[in-house]
C-alpha cells in the first residue's frame, strides 16, 4: 500500500475545502493518509484538519514559510516526502499546487500526474484538451505526485476522533532562497472565491462594460451569496479581472449552481465549468451552445431579464 501525504492548501490561515477532496483521493488510492501543512502560525488551521481522517497532522510553521513562496515549500515537502517514506504525494488542483508540486516532485525525483479524476489498479484517469479526452496514466517510479480535480472526490464527513498533530523540525537558515517575498494584493471582496462556492454567476460578452457587469452579474451573485465568475471575453476586454477567468486557462469549478450570464459557452469556458450540478443559462440567442449543457435556459436579453430577476428574489 502507498504511504499517501496530503499538501493542505491555505491563504493566509484560511484552509481551502478543495484540500480535503484530495485527503479523499488519498484515503481511496492508499487506504490512509498523513495531511502537511506548512506556513507561519498556522496551529488554528492544523486544528481544522484534525477532523478529516488523516493519520497525522504534520506541521511545519516557520516565520520563513509565512507565504508560499514555491522554491522552500518545495524543499520543505521533499524533505517530509524523504524522512517518512511517503509514495504518494497529493494536492488538489490550484495554482498553489501547479507552483510547488512539480518543484517538489523534481527534487525526489519523481513523476507526477495533474489534473486526475479517478484511479483505478495503480493507474490515473485524467482530463486532458480541455475535458475532451479522459487519459489513463501509469506513473513510473516509486514515489508519485498528483493534483486531483476537487470536484471529482467528495470530502468525507467530520470523524469523531481528532488525528494528533506533530511538528516538523525546519531549518530555516538551510531553506532554498531563490524567490523573495516583496508585496502581497488583494482585492478585498466579501464574495466567496469562485473555487469554494456552491452558487457561481459568471457573466459574459453580453455585459458592455465593468459597471453592468457589477450592477448585473454582481447584483445577482450578491442576491444569492453567489461568487462571480466570467468568460476569458471579458478579461481580455479589461472588463473583468483575470482572477474571475472561469475555463480552460482559468478556474475550474463545479459549484452546486452556475448561471452564465450572456454566456455563449466556448468549449473553452465550458471545460471550466461542466461539472457543475445544476446549470442555468440566460442568452438572446436559442442557438447558443451553452444551452446545450444547460439544465434550465431562460431566451432573453440580460439586461431585462437580469434585474427583473434581482427583484423578484429580493422579494
Ligand atoms: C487556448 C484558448 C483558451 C481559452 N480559455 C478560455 C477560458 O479559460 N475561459 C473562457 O471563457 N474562454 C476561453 N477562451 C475563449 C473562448 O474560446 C471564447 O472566445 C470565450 O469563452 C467567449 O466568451 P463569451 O461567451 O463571453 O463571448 P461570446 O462567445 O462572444 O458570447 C457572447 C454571448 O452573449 C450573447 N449575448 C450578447 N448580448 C446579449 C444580451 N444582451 N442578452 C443575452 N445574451 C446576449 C450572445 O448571443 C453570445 O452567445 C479560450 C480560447 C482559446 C483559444
């Protein structure tokens, strides 16, 4: 049987959900798993893993890994990887993970597999073209890394006994310095991230500029407490920021509910989205692709039926 780490991910303290989808990964493919959490003062996150089923909680808080900086989270995974004899190293799919885990993998010398929605007899099943191929992947090599789609693996439900928690020794002085920290921007929003919501509304070309886009997809995230979301169109346009990019070269989600917006559904954007529960379309036109993966599709033009929809739920 493999010996499964899981990477939980964070942001400043904030543990990610998609982190416990990948310890459910872990938990099918080794049958046990150790979670790893580095950062600075995170013991109120490492109490926020002790209910998830893992082995141990390992944790390494250091000042020096206050942020994420790819080249000594790689260095400090590695070394853990090494003294616990781990073969199976496990993150969810992020940008956190597509930074540190091949750094990390390249330092033991190991192979890794992103993006997988499945595992089968020691082999990966994992979407490739933007969702239109499913491959099947057999890693080389004793130890393996892999980054799991979290809306491919449920997290399981809260255990009742807490796992212990063990602190992992880092010497700082010894940790790779090739990045520097200089500054940190975050544009504050008291929406949820794309990524961890259970409602998204995403809008699209349909929305002629930033304030309808705000007054329209904004008003109706914020009328359901929604994320917003939006097509690489908009982005591209300066309408919206890269950071709302749902699709192939964005996020992927797989919200409870996605409402597309003007939306026309490019296999792009499609490849970002598709596995979504339920998914709801307003576009002019009755031709439009997204309809076509659609479970519910309104014909009309956004900017009636939009804030005719804000009202009614305000009601
Ligand atoms: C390599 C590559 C990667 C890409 N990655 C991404 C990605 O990650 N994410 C992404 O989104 N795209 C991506 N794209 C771009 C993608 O191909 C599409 O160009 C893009 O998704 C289109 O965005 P859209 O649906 O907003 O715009 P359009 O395709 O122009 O669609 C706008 C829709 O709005 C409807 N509409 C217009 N006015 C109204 C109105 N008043 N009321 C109602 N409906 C209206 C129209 O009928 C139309 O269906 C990528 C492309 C490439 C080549």
């Amino acid at each position: 049987m493999p010996h499964a780490l899981v990477i939980a991910e964070h942001d400043q303290g904030q543990l990610k959900l998609a982190s416990f989808a990948a310890a459910a990964f872990a938990q099918q493919a080794a049958g046990s798993f150790d979670f790893l959490l580095l950062g600075a003062g995170v013991g109120a996150t490492a109490e926020a893993l002790r209910k998830a089923g893992a082995k141990t909680v390992l944790v390494a808080d250091d000042a020096e890994l206050a942020q994420p900086l790819a080249d000594r989270y790689a260095q400090v995974i590695a070394d853990v990887v090494k003294a616990h004899g781990a073969t199976l190293v496990v993150a969810a799919v992020s940008t956190f993970a597509k930074d540190v885990l091949p750094r990390a993998a390249a330092l033991v010398d190991a192979a890794m597999v992103s993006d997988v929605i499945g595992w089968e007899n020691g082999a990966f099943r994992r979407v490739m073209f933007a969702g239109n191929v499913i491959a099947t992947v057999e890693l080389e090599g004793d130890i393996k890394f892999v980054t799991v789609r979290s809306a491919a693996f449920a997290a399981g439900a809260p255990t009742d006994t807490a796992s212990p928690v063990e602190s992992i020794a880092v010497e700082a002085g010894q940790l790779a310095k090739f990045s520097t920290f200089v500054s940190r921007e975050v544009k504050k929003s008291a929406r949820p991230d794309a990524t961890e919501a259970r409602i998204i509304v995403s809008g699209g070309r349909a929305l002629k500029n930033a304030e309808d886009f705000e007054r329209l997809v904004g008003g109706l995230a914020d009328t359901l407490g929604a994320a917003v979301g939006s097509s690489r169109a908009l982005v591209d346009s300066g309408i919206t920021a890269n950071s709302l990019q749902i699709g192939q070269t964005g996020k992927i989600v797989a919200p409870e509910l996605y409402i597309a917006v003007g939306i026309s559904g490019a296999i792009q954007h499609m490849a970002g989205m598709k596995d979504t529960k339920v998914i709801a379309a307003i576009n002019k036109d009755a031709e439009a692709p997204i309809f076509e993966v659609a479970d519910y599709g309104l014909v009309a033009d956004v900017y009636e039926a939009v804030p005719e929809m804000i009202q009614k739920l305000k009601k």
